[in-house]
C-alpha cells in the first residue's frame, strides 16, 4: 500500500503544477485596448480643434491650440500604457496584500478634493464643474480620486470574498454581507454624495454584483440586496434635483427639448447618430462637434463617432468592445483561485456598465448619466486606470488551466497508477 501512496501524491503535484503553471499570456486583451486606444485618438485628432475653436470663442481667450486636445490624449496614451505594463509585471499577491491601503488612499483623495473644493474653494488645486468637485490638479496632469476607489474596491472585494467563498461563508450576513456593506456604503457616501458622482457609484454597484454573482450568492440574498439597493437609489436621486429632472425628462420623452441640458444633450447626440447614415460623413466634417454637441471629446464621443463613421462604424466599435470583453469572461473562466476569478470578472463589470451607461444615455435608451466611453473618451484618469485593470487581467491570464489539459494531466496519472502497480505486482 505504501507505493500506491507516494504514487497518488506524485498525481496531486502534477495537477498542482499545471494548475500554477506559467504561459503565454492572451495577448487579445493587448489588441484590443490598443484598437480602441488608437480609434479615440484618430478622434480627437479629427474633432479636437474643433472642441479648441468652441471653447477659445467661449472664454475669450487664445489657450487652445489647435494640437491641445490631441497632445493631451497622446500622453495620456502613453501613462495608460505605462500603467499597463506596470500592472502586468506587478506581482498580484502584492496588489492584493495592499489593497486595503489603496483603497483608504482612494478615501483619503475624496476627503481632500471635498474639503479643497466645497470648504476651502481652492480652485488652483481643484477642479469643479457644475456644482461637483472630483478632480485634483497635479500639475500638467488631473486625478479623479474617484478611480482609485474603485481600483481599491476591486482588490479589496477580490480578495475578501475569494477567501468567504472558500470558507463557503458568500450569504453569511456577520462574516461577509454587513463588512462588505459598510466599505461599499462608504464608497457610495464618497462618491454619490459628496462628488455628486451617480455614474461612477452604478459602476461601483456593477462591479460588485459581478463578483458576488461569481461567488455564487443565493436567490434569496439577491433578492434581499436587490430590494435594498432599489431603495437606497431613490433615496440618492430624490438628494439631487438635477437626477429626478433628467428622469422626468426621460421618461416624458421629450428628448427634443433645450430646456433643460440632459434633453438638449440627448436630443444633439441623436442628430448626431442619425446624420452619419450607413458610413458616416467622414472624418474631420463633423459638424455636432463644432459647438452643438455638449462633451464632443468626453462623454458624448460615440454620438460624434456615429456621425463620423455611420452606423457601420458604430457596430464595429461595440463589437470590439464585446470581443474584449468575452476574453475577459474566457480569462475568469479557466482561472483556477478563486480571488483571480473575481477580479476578473469584476473587471469585466467595470467596463461593461462604462459601456452600457454611455451608449445607452447617447443613443437615449437610459437616462443621461455623464461617463466615459472606456479609452475612446479624452481624458487620462479614467484611461490609465482602465489600462491598468487590463494589465492585471493580462498578467492573471498566463496562469490560466485548459479544462482538457487538466483531464489529461489526470489520465495520465491515473495510467501512471496502473503501471506501478502492475511492476509491484
């Protein structure tokens, strides 16, 4: 009985190896955020002195050069890329045992930008538009604390519930619902409330239903949390006037009114699409960005991208972005620890709810809610920090486990079994 031992313990070693085992990471990821990276800048390029003509005439001023927009995005290209690499070759064990540290620098950052901006009024130091104050002024460069909060959250939630749902501890309500609630709740105080931020918090919300559903949360909890989140999103809208007029508006449907600024946006992103027809007007003969268009380069670029490339043009983008996102899904799949699983797929919700929020509010399927398109968007926070989360899911995918490689590894042991027994006979 002794050689049948060591034999099945040589077995459990030679499934441990593979499932730990480093490859060839899915360089998919890599194409496709430098397709989507390369189309945005091929925008800016295109509407760019036109958002520099529109806002020169606005504020009386000569400040922007016709190469502003474009010379921004470019290095903010070439930070997003850096923090890809960075991210890739960082040892996740690392992120992972820092997390909570990321996560109250996140806090920290909203403290200061509130404090500077709302309290203090220090506008060198701060940025505010519209009565919301979310970015902090670092030189040549903006940071939208916001972001590392969510960065933070992703780690931290990876890694606490990977370990809950190894303990099979997922619907406890005292060892995993009520501690998870309370960060997530601050989060939400951070960026619902004092940054007046409801995009980024559904981005929050999306992320974690992502990795809660992974982790394998019951019906009944979901439907627990589900009604608890109902609530708590009415108690944040009625907080806000603008969020219930952007409401009431869509659902009179009066998107053709310039009443009010989320009608007007709505309505012009609609001209927008509908004027590129089939295969667009071309580049550089936009003419919603010419001053009509609200955000041309932020919030509004898909609208812009219809009218430049049509209709055509608009399915190829979205296709790109659901191509990266099955390899997301593919990555989460064939990972064999459960907390690379999470932050995976919890990557896959941050950047599928940027993508749904936006092209829903563009196209007017969805109340107007004010977020980026993810890396087509000008704008280096959001850009870097999403390169960034690819980084760790390319770095995440060389450790991935084929299901059939695995069934063979096992075959084969058990054939190597047999054998030894057969001598010993």
């Amino acid at each position: 009985m002794q050689p049948r031992r060591r034999a099945m313990g040589g077995g459990s070693r030679t499934l441990d190896t593979m499932s730990s085992r480093r490859h060839r990471p899915d360089y998919q990821i890599l194409l496709y955020m430098a397709l989507l990276m390369m189309l945005g800048l091929i925008m800016i390029y295109a509407i760019g002195p036109q958002r520099a003509h529109v806002l020169n005439n606005a504020y009386g001023t000569d400040f922007y050069g016709s190469s502003h927009f474009f010379i921004k995005q470019s290095l903010s290209i070439l930070v997003a890329v850096a923090a890809f690499v960075v991210a890739s070759i960082t040892p996740y064990s690392f992120l992972q045992k820092h997390a909570r540290k990321i996560l109250g620098l996140g806090f920290i950052a909203c403290l200061i930008v509130f404090f500077l901006g709302n309290v203090f009024h220090v506008e060198s130091v701060v940025q505010c538009s519209l009565g919301a104050c979310r970015w902090l002024d670092l030189g040549p460069l903006s940071l939208q604390p916001a972001e590392i909060v969510k960065f933070g959250l992703l780690l931290f939630t990876a890694g606490f519930l990977g370990v809950r749902a190894k303990q099979g501890l997922i619907d406890s309500r005292d060892k995993t619902l009520v501690p998870l609630g309370i960060v997530v709740g601050v989060a939400f105080l951070f960026i619902i409330v004092l940054q007046k931020d409801m995009g980024t918090g559904i981005t929050v919300a999306a992320i974690l239903a992502a990795m809660l559903f992974m982790a394998g949360l019951k019906l009944r909890t979901w439907l627990l949390l589900g009604i608890g989140m109902s609530l708590l999103t009415v108690v944040f809208i009625l907080m806000a006037p603008h969020r219930l007029e952007r409401i009431a508006a869509f659902m009179s449907g009066d998107s053709g009114s310039v009443s009010d600024a989320g009608t007007y946006h709505i309505a012009h992103a609609k001209i927008a699409i509908g004027s590129g027809g089939l295969t667009g007007v071309g580049i550089g003969n936009s003419v919603q960005a010419t001053g009509y268009l609200p955000e041309a380069i932020n919030d509004s670029v898909f609208a812009v991208m219809g009218e430049t490339f049509g209709f055509v043009g608009l399915i190829a983008i979205l296709a790109i972005f659901t191509a990266l996102l099955m390899r997301l899904l593919r990555v989460s799949e064939h990972l064999p620890d459960m907390r690379h699983k999470l932050l995976v797929v919890g990557v896959f919700g941050w950047v599928a709810s940027h993508v749904i929020l936006n092209v829903g509010a563009m196209t007017g399927v969805i109340p107007l809610t004010g977020i980026t398109l993810p890396l087509l968007s000008f704008g280096g926070t959001s850009m870097v920090f999403i390169a960034a989360i690819l980084g760790l899911c390319f770095q995440l995918s060389r450790y991935t486990v084929s299901s059939r490689r695995t069934t063979d590894s096992a075959t084969a042991t058990w054939q190597s079994r047999g054998t030894t027994n057969r001598r010993k006979k």
